[in-house]
C-alpha cells in the first residue's frame, strides 16, 4: 500500500498550523502586562514559525496568494527580530543566558 501526500491537504495544514501559531502569538503579545524576558523569546519563536508556515504555503498557491503570504512572513521575522532584540535587553534574561554560558565555559 503506498502512502502518498494529498497536496491539498498539505496546504491546509501548513495554513492551520500558522494560523494556531498566529492566534498563539497574539494572545501573548496583546495580554495587558508588559512581556518579561522569557515572553519575547516565545514570542520570536512563534513569530518565526508562523513565518516559515506561511513561507511553505506559499509555495502551494498561485503568485498573487504567494506574494500575500510572503509578505506576511517577511512581517512575521520583522516581528520575530523585534522580540529577539527586547529579550536581549532583558536583564533577567541577560544574566540568565551568562550563567549559562559559564557554566558551558567552565566544561
């Protein structure tokens, strides 16, 4: 029996799945307190995904949907850096990453 992927429903599922991760995002960055550390780098780790769903999708649809899709993960890595650079500026996270790193060196 051979085992053959729907291309249909290989788009429909790289859609959903960016669309969960999209909710995902936004129920995190839209909560009324400010995000911590540890918040941005979730944040950039569903911002990414998001984008690299998006990316696969596109590849499945017409150029007009493709660019629409595109530019929507383009968005998505703009925002993904955003959270990249504010948990950097995070002194928890800052001091968190450092503990880490000596702990690494002193091997």
């Amino acid at each position: 029996m051979s085992h053959s992927i729907d291309p249909a429903r290989e788009r429909a599922d790289h859609l959903a799945l960016a669309n969960a991760l999209a909710l995902r995002y936004h129920e995190l960055v839209l909560r009324p307190e400010p995000l911590a550390g540890s918040d941005h780098i979730a944040a950039a780790a569903l911002a990414t995904a998001v984008a690299d769903h998006l990316e696969l999708h596109a590849d499945t649809v017409d150029n007009g949907t493709a660019a629409a899709l595109r530019h929507a993960a383009d968005q998505a890595r703009v925002e993904a850096h955003a959270h990249d650079e504010a948990a950097w500026t995070d002194q928890a996270v800052r001091h968190a990453l450092g503990a880490l790193l000596d702990g690494v060196t002193a091997r």
